[in-house]
C-alpha cells in the first residue's frame, strides 16, 4: 500500500514537473503586460513602446503596455512587485526605485527580494547645465564663480532623492562649496525655471532639453553620467574631471520574484534584441536616446552596489533617512 | 517663406488630415460629453495607436481630440449638472440652470460659439506672438508663480458656494485633501496612512467623477424618485430658448474676449492648466458684471466665460512646446510624446529644423476649430435626446460610466475606491451648501500654491522678501491683497444696505 502511494506521488511529481517544464518550454504562450512606471508621452515610455515592438519577433507574443505613473516610479515598480511572477506580467523600472528611494521612505516591495532584474535596457544621459547667455562657459569657471560667492548659485533638480539632486549635491561637497538646492516636480518645470533664469544651474536628463542644447539656449557644462555625450561634444565627463563617481541610472526591465527562470531567459533574450535592433536605434537616435544592454545578473549587482553606496551618502547630503 | 509654407501646406491639407482632425474632435467631445468619461483617456487610448501613423495625421488627431473634450465636458455639465471633463465644473454652474429653465438648447450653442471663438484666438496668437508669449511665460518662476496662484486661490475660492463662509469651508477641505501623497519637496508621505496608492495622491480624474457626477446623480435620484420615470426637464416654449440671438452673442462679445486672452495667459504658463482657466473666466464675468446676482441662476454670461477660458488654453498650451520645449498643460505634455515618437524633438531647432511640419500643424489646428463649429452639433442633439430620457433609465448607466471611466484611466481599482467615497462625500457637500466645484478648485490650485512657495524660499534661502523684490510677484501679492478688501469692503456695504431697509 504504502509503495503504492509512493510510486503515485512520485509520478504526480513527475508528470507536475513535466508539466511544468512544458509550460515554461512554449512560454510565453500570451501577450506579456509591461508595466511602464512613467507616464505616456515620457522619455521612459517611448523608449519601451519602441523597444517593445522589437522585443515582438524573438517573443512570439506581443507585449501589452500600461502606464502606472507616479511616486517617482514606485507605483508602477510596486505593481510588477505584487503581480504573480509566471512570466505574464513585467516592468519597466527606474534606478532609484530599488537603489536610493526604499532608504528614504517606506514602499510596499522589498527592492531585492521581490523584484528580479531581467536585464538594463538604456543608460540615461545626464549633466549639468546652464543658460545659454550665462557668464559661465566651462565647468571650471562656474565652479570658481560659486566659490567666490558661497551660497548664491541655485541648481535645480527632478525632485529630491532622484540622482539628479544627489549628484550633484556631492558634486558641491567634495568640492567643498555650497550650492542651494531647488526641487522641482519633474525637468520640464526645471528646465523652464532654468531658461527664465530663476535657477542658476540644472541637472537633467539631456535628452529631453536636446532641442535647446542644440539651439544653444542651454550650454552643458559637465557630462555627469559615465560616457561622453555625442550631444555635447567636446565636453567634459565627472571621470575626466578627476570625479570617483559619476551618475549611473538606467532603464531596466524587471519581473515579480518566483519568475521562471525559462521566462526570464527568454524576456532577457528578446530586450537583447530590441536594444541591438537598427530601427530602435534609429528611432531612438533621433531623440538622443541610447539604449544598452547589460545582463539582469550584472545590474541586479551594480544595484546592490549603489544602494549601499548611496545608503552611506543620503544623510550627509542631508536627505532625510527612512527610520 | 512662400516655399515653406507651400510645403507645409501640401504636408497638412490633405484628405487623411483633415479626417484625422474630425475624427479627434469627434472622440474627443464623444468622450469628454458623456459623464464619466474623458478625454484625458481618449487621448492616453490613442497615443500607443498614433505611434504608427504620420506624424501631422497622429498630431492632428490628438489635438482635434484634446479640443473637443475640452469642449465635449460642457454638453453634460449643462445638460445633466454632471460636467464630464474637470475644466467644464465651472460651466455647470451656469448651464445646469439654464437647462432646468428648459433654455438648454441656448447655453450648449452659446457653449459651442465661446469655445470656437476663444479656440481661434488661442491659436492665432500661436502662429503669430508665440516667442515673446514664451518670453513672458519664463518670467514667471516660483516666487511670480506663487503670488499669481494665491491670487487665483482668492479669486476663485468659494466659487458656487450658498455662503461666503461654506465656499471657505468648501476651499479649506480642498486645500487639505490635497495635501495627501508624497510631500512635494521632501518626498516625504503626507497623511498616506501606509498606501503605495496614496502615495502618488489622490487621483483627480477619480474625485472629479466622484464630487461632479457620481454626487449628483445620488442627488437626483432622491430628489426625482417620486417622478423617476418623468422626463428631466422639458423645453422651454418660450421663442429663441433653443438659440443664441446675435444680441446675446454680441453681449457675450467683451466678456468671451477677456476669457480668451485669460485661458491663453493660463496656458502659456506651464503647469497653469485650464480648469484655473475655467474658474477665473467665470469668476471675471461674475465680478466684472452689472447683475453678479444673475448668476448661478441661469447667466447665460456664466456659460459663455469659462467655455472661451478653457478652451483658450489648447493652442495657447502649445507655445511653450514648440517654442521652448516645455509642455504648457497636461495635454500638451501627452502631446509632446506624439512629436517624440515621430523624432520631432519640440523646442527651439523644431522650427527650424521643420518648419514645414510646424506650419502645416498650424493650418490643422485652424482648420480643426472651423470643424469644432459643425462636429459637435449632431452630439447636442444626441445630448438633448438622452436627458429626455426617464431618468429611472439614465442615471444607472451613468453610474456604470462613472466606474468605467475612474479605472479606465489608469486601470487602477483604487481610483474607482476614491471616486466611490467622493462620490457620497459630494452628496453631502451638496445637501449642506457646500460647493464641490470650489473644492475642485482648491484641490488644484492649493499644492501649487505650496510647491511654489516653497520653492521661491529655497531660492531665497528662506527670505519671504523674494516676493516683494520681484515686481511680477509684487504686482500679483498687491492684487491679492486688493481683491480680499475689495470683496470685504462690498460683503460690508451690501450689509449696509440691507440695514437701511
């Protein structure tokens, strides 16, 4: 008897596993739901609605786009945090989501117990930037302006906690000089406030101010992600400017834990493809977005890397500590 | 020059266009009339489809589609006091009266005209003034912005309250509801009471179907239950109810320009919008106006006002973005992705590096408003024919709609929660004298205020002196100032001469 309810559980276990196995073999066998964390019409969203459509030959199966904006993409992450994790449902997701804003205030998902990297997708671009009719003409001379006059310059960020503030608030302390933040809710509002003049300096993605740079309304000063921009040619990079550290964020695509890792590999294998493929990248030069791709592994390390890093940092830059 | 326009004009003036202008203004009054639903929605429905589409067919669609709502919300707020669209709260006030007088043939008419002949003007200034428009929008930073907030805060607040002292109140529960979600400048949560949902605030497309419409179909349906099965309101016998006589419209004339060039200074400004637009439109012809006792009881005037405003904001909207870059309102920055998708990256190379596409975008929109004058005339018809329709019938579609329309937006089941709650919150508003829509306004206007404020003084290191020093934030703390006296001075005199009496 008692064989005979072993030999049945072991093949019940085996014809799940088969099962299971065969399941995640022809995954996805329905469209995949990504979860965009921004709004529509934003840098984020166009660049997964492009690269979404590319993802389409190596997935076999469309991927369905819904936008849950907001807290500074927390929603939309917490969303992704709280689906079942079979494959069908992914996301978009934004460095600060996982790395730097789970320090500063409670969110619903554990950033690297809940969510699995699937893998980056694109680089944001950032730097640091100034009108274009300002005195100021390189990075050397507004960094000997501010010294000269210690707490007169103003920079304005996207909002306190984005990589935009912290940067260059570190910028300022290991120059050893004061610099007045001003938060702004987003860069279209900083960036107005930068052209009328009510802030002396910003920094913002470049790409969505690529039309001013180029019209020289605004002059970038210093890269401030980690590569040269083909934008601001000739300008300096943070590394070349002798700075240890530069502002890494990037786009990624992330999945609920409990993923299958056949999905995973599969997902990975498909954004691999979108970000190589010569339409996106034409359609994406055209807005000076560049995306790269770096293997879930990879970031999911380089993010445990910043957010220790930036853990350290938050509360001498003086950004309130979640308890 | 010639050639430029040449170009834009064989780029623009074609069949597959002008369909897309139409059928975006059609969509977009379709959606924005029927209570519930909005064209916020069209508009995010739409995006992912234009993405394969022309560029010039994509935009064109997409701002036909956002002017129509704009107009579009006015149909129900007149016909059924439930405005579709949050800009049209202020259009109710006025046109839901009119309606009850059987006269709402002559306020949806009278809605239509302001909303084409502010559209027009919005959109000439477009082509013809927008780089010093945008020159003059940049001057406005957070001290300029906070002092012109405060100043709309006090013109508006209290707006379609029975007292002075309940439209505060009404303004106060405003201003607080919108402190809950994530701290502007801290990012701190405020009042989130652990929610992620919270954390991003209460949604405003959700209350606004909740406070507008859920409310007043719950107060309808108690008022009308004896009669439920009677039709809502019957037309008047009166001659010319069902029209706009060129009397009225050129009486309407002064205050539909004011509005304009009121909801086009709203929509230059980035991050104004136009439902400020709406309510300091009607505001401004009630204050300004020999009768302001005339209205919230069926001023034609008070239909007039914030239908010119709000519609003014569109093209006016549309300055900061192509000039700068920077989306003026929401819509705009919705847009904006529209012109990202096809590479056209708006901001200042836009007109250089396109003049054509730019040019024949201007010829779309002026033709779009031409096509706002006829699309939506069979919808008022369709309008009238639904309220005619017992409301036994009526109100419990329009409750699904309102269900429909708070998930639709973001398919989030927690908007259709809040629309719930402020949807029972509303019908008591309504049976205390409350007023919802001044609530609305509060909601909007009261973070703005707190953003800016708090920005300016970071600026200022704190000083409060930033407000005084800039002239543009001095003008703006002066007329706030003179406003409260003003209306102080005449609540005083009115109880004076009462006492006479």
């Amino acid at each position: 008897m008692r064989t005979k309810v072993l030999a049945l559980m072991l093949a019940l276990a085996l014809v799940a596993g088969l099962a299971g196995g065969a399941l995640a073999a022809d995954y996805p066998k329905k469209p995949v739901k990504l979860i965009v964390n921004f709004s529509a019409g934003g840098t984020t969203d166009t660049a997964a609605r492009l690269m979404s459509t590319a993802a389409v030959p190596v997935l076999q199966q469309a991927l369905v786009i819904m936008n849950k904006p907001g807290a500074g993409g927390t929603l939309g992450v917490s969303h992704v945090a709280r689906a079942k994790g079979n494959g069908y449902t992914i996301g978009t997701c934004n460095m600060p989501a996982i790395a730097i804003i789970p320090q500063i205030r409670k969110v619903p998902y554990k950033p690297f117990k809940d969510l699995v990297q699937v893998c980056a997708v694109m680089p944001y671009e950032y730097a640091i930037m100034v009108r274009g009719d300002s005195p100021w003409k390189t990075w050397e001379e507004l960094v000997a302006y501010i010294k000269k006059n210690p707490g007169k310059v103003t920079y304005g960020s996207v909002g306190t906690g984005t990589t935009n503030h912290l940067v260059t608030a570190r910028i300022g302390k290991e120059l050893g000089f004061n610099w007045k933040h001003v938060p702004f809710q987003g860069g279209v509002k900083a960036t107005a406030a930068l052209l009328g003049g009510h802030v002396d300096v910003i920094n913002n993605t470049t790409a969505s101010v690529a039309s001013s740079i180029k019209a020289g309304k605004i002059r970038v000063l210093l890269v401030t992600s980690e590569y040269p921009l083909k934008l601001a040619p000739g300008v300096p990079t943070m590394k070349q400017k002798g700075f240890k550290f530069s502002q890494i964020s990037y786009m990624s695509i992330v999945a609920p834990a409990g993923t299958p890792q056949v999905a995973l590999d599969k997902l990975e294998a498909a954004f691999k493809a979108a970000t190589a493929d010569k339409g996106v990248l034409k359609s994406c030069g055209k807005l000076d977005l560049h995306p790269k791709f770096m293997p879930g592994k990879e970031y999911q390390a380089l993010l445990k890397k910043l957010s220790a890093e930036w853990g350290a940092l938050l509360p001498e830059l003086g950004v309130k500590v979640k308890k | 020059m010639l050639e430029t326009l040449g170009a834009a004009a064989s780029q623009a003036l074609t069949i597959a266009n002008f369909f897309g202008a139409a059928l975006g203004i059609f969509l977009g009054s379709l959606l924005g009339a029927i209570p519930g639903l909005n064209g916020t929605m069209a508009i995010a429905l739409l995006i992912p489809v234009t993405y394969t589409w022309s560029p010039l067919f994509a935009i064109a669609m997409l701002i036909g589609c956002w002017k129509g709502s704009v107009y579009g919300g006015s149909i129900s707020a007149i016909l059924l006091n439930a405005p579709g669209t949050p800009e049209a709260a202020a259009t109710a006030l006025d046109g839901y009266p009119l309606t009850r007088q059987g006269k709402a043939g002559k306020a949806l008419k009278m809605a239509l005209y302001a909303s084409v002949i502010a559209a027009i003007f919005s959109d000439s200034l477009l082509m013809v003034a927008a780089p010093p428009i945008a020159a003059l929008a940049l001057m406005f930073g957070p001290a300029e912005l906070a002092m012109l907030i405060l100043f709309a805060l006090v013109v508006v607040a209290g707006t379609g309250a029975k007292s002075q002292i309940k439209g505060l109140i009404s303004t106060a529960m405003g201003v607080l509801l919108a402190t809950v979600g994530l701290d502007p400048i801290t990012t701190q949560q405020r009042f989130t009471f652990g929610s992620i949902d919270l954390d991003a605030g209460i949604g405003l497309l959700a209350m606004l179907i909740g406070l507008l419409v859920m409310s007043e179909v719950l107060i309808q349906m108690e008022e009308g239950w004896k009669e439920a099965h009677t039709e809502v309101v019957a037309q008047s016998k009166e001659p010319g109810a069902n029209r706009v006589s060129w009397k009225e419209l050129k009486g309407s004339l002064s205050i539909i320009f004011r509005s304009s060039l009121l909801g086009s200074f709203c929509g230059a400004l980035p991050g104004v919008g136009s439902i400020t637009a709406a309510f300091m439109g009607y505001d401004q012809a009630r204050r300004l106006s020999k009768h302001p006792e005339r209205f919230g009881k069926g001023e034609i005037k008070g239909v007039a006002a914030p239908e010119a405003a709000n519609n003014a904001v569109c093209g006016a909207g549309l300055i900061p973005l192509v000039t700068l870059g920077i989306p003026g309102a929401l819509s705009a920055a919705v847009i904006m992705g529209a012109f990202m998708i096809h590479g056209l990256a708006p901001g200042p190379m836009l007109m250089m590096e396109h003049p054509e596409t730019i040019y024949g975008l201007f010829m779309l929109l002026i033709l779009s408003d031409f096509f706002m004058l006829i699309i939506p005339l069979p919808l008022m018809k369709l309008g009238q024919w639904v309220v005619s329709v017992p409301r036994a019938y009526l109100f419990p579609v329009i409750l699904v709609l309102c269900v429909i329309g708070a998930y639709g937006t973001h398919q989030n089941l927690f908007d259709v929660k809040v629309m719930v709650f402020f949807g029972v919150l509303g019908y008591f508003l309504k049976k205390w004298g409350l007023s919802p829509a001044a609530l609305l306004i509060a909601f909007i206007l009261g973070p703005m205020a707190e953003v800016y404020l708090r920005q300016a003084l970071k600026i200022s290191g704190g000083d409060p002196a930033i407000f005084v020093t800039k002239p543009l934030a001095l003008l703006f703390l002066v007329l706030t100032v003179a406003m409260i006296v003003w209306t102080g001075w005449r609540h005083h005199r009115g109880k004076g001469s009462l006492d006479h009496h």
